[in-house]
C-alpha cells in the first residue's frame, strides 16, 4: 500500500489538477485507516477577478471546485470558521463538534451533515503565503492522536503539491489576462523566443475611439482610464462570447483576432460581426445609463498574419502583425469619416451576409483603393 505522504512525495502520479490530488489524498489516508469524511483546500490566487478557489471532497461524492470573487461580502470560508483562523494565525485548529451546539454556521453546517471532529492546517507556501486544508470525520469520538499525526506527515508534502499547482494556475491567469488564452498558452507551452511566429489567417477586430484626444484633454487622467475601462468592457466579454481573442489594448484602441481552430474563417467572420451587434448594443446601453454619447469604430478584415513573440531580446510581445493588420487599422479611421460605427472590407464580405457596399476609399499606405462595407443592420450605422 502505498501512503498518502509517499504518493504525494512522488509527486501525487496520475494527479494532473487540484481536485485529483485532493481526492488521491483522502483515498489514500482512508487506505491507511484514516476515517476522512470530507475535506476541504483554500487557496487564494492571482487574478483579476477570482479572489481564490475551494475544492471539497466528500467520501463518495467526488470533488468540486468553488470560485470566490473580488469584492464578494465573504472570503473563502465563513468568517469565524476554522480555516479562516488559519488563514489569520497559520496555526492547526481543532473542533471537535456537538449538533445543536456550534459558534457559527460553518461548524453547525458540517455538525448537521454528520460530522464529529474537524481539524484544519495550514498551507505554509515558501512565499511566506498562507493557505488551509480541512478533514473532518464523522467518526464517534472524533479522530484519535495517531489519526491527526498521519493527517499532518501527509499535509506536509501535499502543501507543496498545492504550491506547485497554485504557481502553474497564477502562470496561465497572468499570462491569459495580459496576453490573452491561446497567447498565454502559446507561451507555457515554450513559445518564448523572439522570432517565434507562425502564419495564420485569420479574421482581424481593430477598433478605436471617437473623439479620444479631445476627451482626454477635459478630464483628468483616473477619469480617462476609468472611461476607458467601461468601453472596453463594452467590447471584450462580447469579443471573448463569439470566440475571439484580445491581444492587446493600444491607449483607446483594442486589437483582437477570430482564428479557425475549430472552425472555418467563414464561421469566424460571422462571429466577428455578430460581435460587433453585441458591442454597439452594450455600448448603447452605457451611454443611456450614463446619458453619454459615446463611440468607438470597429473594423473587420481577414487575412494572413504572423502570429507570435517580436520585440527585444529580452522584452517580447506576443502579437499579430502584417499587412492585414495595417489594413483593419486604415479601415477603422474610416468609420468616422463615413458615419458607420463598423466597416469590413471586401475579404470578409465576401465570407458574411449582412453587408452591404459604402464606397471605395484611398488609404494610406496601400496603392489600390479600398473598398468597405457596413452592416445593414441599424446597430452597425
């Protein structure tokens, strides 16, 4: 038989995600004779807008996770729970439990659900972070010393499982949040080198201000980013909804990608565009509540582009460029002189339905005019 503390030590093999190596564990220690009921692992991580994740595990009813949020009224755990103490004194606490009987409604929950003892332990990460594991057994008379000693060899190496875990995890949540999911992961994965690039076609969003610089004159610069915010914030879930990817905010401009992985470029395009409808109609919906009228233009173009790390030798972006690029950006510039708030070229016209022609423009940078097209729908005028 082999122990929870060796199996962890090995590196907790056939375990690939926090949950797995959580019920290995709890397997485990039962294996040993350790009566584990239920158990439960905080840790708080590095995102935007998850505060931290709860994996709980009951005897055969598998493992789950839980996500809490920024700003939520409570953390992970009840406020006056024992994993909150560890949290505030990263020392083991113990709780025995009596029905009827218990100081808050976490004890009095696991109480209700049958359980006798709880014991929960810190995660003392080498950061110097803190983060807590719970068992709890509904065993008559609780867990015995010798129980509450193979919990804590265990707990000593599954902590550093966690760490692990938890590092990987804050990695892709960094990396998925400034460089965007499939760049992230590009880049885990080792594309780190500059020059690492690939051909791609693919449909391109480039989008953009009206009025920027005149706005950002009159306010102040917390205004300006705050507007900001809110406009993006118009732009991005409905982007990220219809299957694209932002690849980068360029001051008041957003620069995002559709690619084919699977599906056609011609499902792309119209994913791009049911996008735009989205937008504008968010968009629409701010300015009402906020009685603005604010807007920004959206050009969609597809074509080829190199698709990865350029930069200096040690500070690289991971982007999209090429002629395709330049042309979505002339293409937008466009939107204001025209009074369309979203133009696509002839490329994907011919990929859509629902366009029809303005006109053909001369462009800066390219020798042949330019022919755009616009939603016939009345969000896209």
């Amino acid at each position: 038989m082999t122990t929870a503390r060796d199996w962890l030590i090995a590196g907790a093999p056939g375990a690939k995600t926090s949950p797995e190596v959580l019920t290995g564990t709890c397997e485990r220690l039962i294996e040993e004779g350790i009566p584990v009921a239920r158990a439960e692992a905080y840790v708080r991580t590095l995102h935007p807008l998850v505060a931290g994740r709860a994996f709980e595990w009951t005897a055969g009813g598998g493992c789950k996770a839980i996500e809490s949020f920024h700003g939520e009224a409570s953390d992970l755990g009840a406020a006056s729970s024992p994993i909150q103490r560890v949290f505030r004194t990263a020392q083991q606490q113990r709780n025995r439990l009596v029905a009827g009987h218990e100081a808050n409604w976490y004890l009095s929950d696991m109480a209700a659900l049958g359980m006798t003892d709880v014991i929960a332990l810190p995660f003392l990460f080498t950061s110097g972070e803190v983060h807590a594991v719970a068992f709890a057994t509904n065993r008559d008379g609780g867990f015995t010393d010798a129980d509450i000693a193979t919990i804590e060899r265990a707990v000593e190496p599954l902590t550093r499982m966690a760490e692990i875990l938890a590092l990987r995890r804050s990695a892709t949540n960094v990396l998925t949040a400034y460089v965007g999911r499939d760049a992230g992961a590009r880049v885990l994965s080792g594309q780190i080198r500059r020059g690492d690039t690939e051909l791609i076609e693919a449909v391109i969003w480039f989008s953009d201000m009206r009025g920027f610089s005149t706005m950002s004159n009159q306010r102040s610069p917390r205004e300006v980013i705050a507007l900001l915010n809110e406009l993006f914030d118009c732009q991005v879930p409905a982007i990220e909804r219809h299957g694209g990817e932002v690849l980068k905010f360029i001051g008041d401009g957003l620069l995002a990608i559709f690619t084919p992985r699977d599906r056609d470029l011609r499902t792309c395009a119209a994913e791009a565009l049911a996008a735009t409808s989205e937008a504008l109609a968010t968009l629409a919906e701010r300015n009402a509540r906020a009685g603005d009228s604010l807007r920004f233009g959206i050009a969609l173009h597809v074509g080829e582009v190199a698709y990865g790390n350029i930069g200096g030798a040690a500070r690289l972006d991971f982007t999209c460029i090429g002629r395709a690029v330049n042309l979505a950006a002339r293409l937008e510039a466009l939107t204001g002189k025209t009074g369309h708030d979203v133009l696509a070229s002839s490329e994907l016209a011919q990929l859509c339905t629902g366009l029809a022609r303005v006109g053909e423009f001369e462009v800066k940078g390219f020798a042949e005019p330019v022919t755009a097209y616009a939603p016939t729908d009345a969000t896209g005028a």
